[in-house]
C-alpha cells in the first residue's frame, strides 16, 4: 500500500535528482570536453612560448600567464553556476 507512481508523488522535484543533497551533481560532458581542450591550448601554447622566445625571464613570465589564462577560462567553462 505504500508504493505511489510518480504521477501520484505531487508538484516537487524527484528524489535522488541533488537538489535535496543526496544526489551528485552533474557536469555537462560539452563542458568539461571543451575545458580540457582549452587547458591542453594553453599547455602547448606556454611550451612553444618558451621554446621560441630568446629571453628565459621573459619567456618565463609570458608561458605562467598563457597557461594561467588558459586554466582560470578553463574553469569558468566547467563549473557550472
């Protein structure tokens, strides 16, 4: 006598889908797929910076910055709000 349809369960969100906690939330795979190719972007493009730019110091700072670019965006795209 306990077991209800879904039909009969009322207006509300369905249980196990996170919103009560119990469930794990999902990313979106077009999300995650493009944050790991915008991560890897910003891999290569710090090594071919360091690789072609005379100055070590420099090269340094600029490859830090594209790669620290690359992963803040790579971020923001993956989690989402």
């Amino acid at each position: 006598m306990g077991h209800h349809l879904p039909a009969e369960r009322g207006p509300g969100t369905p249980p196990g889908t996170g919103e009560d906690g119990t469930g794990v939330a999902r990313l979106p795979v077009s999300n995650a797929i493009a944050a790991v190719i915008i991560a890897v972007a910003a891999l290569l493009g710090a090594v071919a910076v360091l690789l072609l730019m005379p100055g070590t110091l420099e090269a340094l700072g600029t490859a830090v910055t594209i790669s620290g670019s690359g992963f803040t965006l790579a971020a923001r795209i993956a989690v989402p709000r």
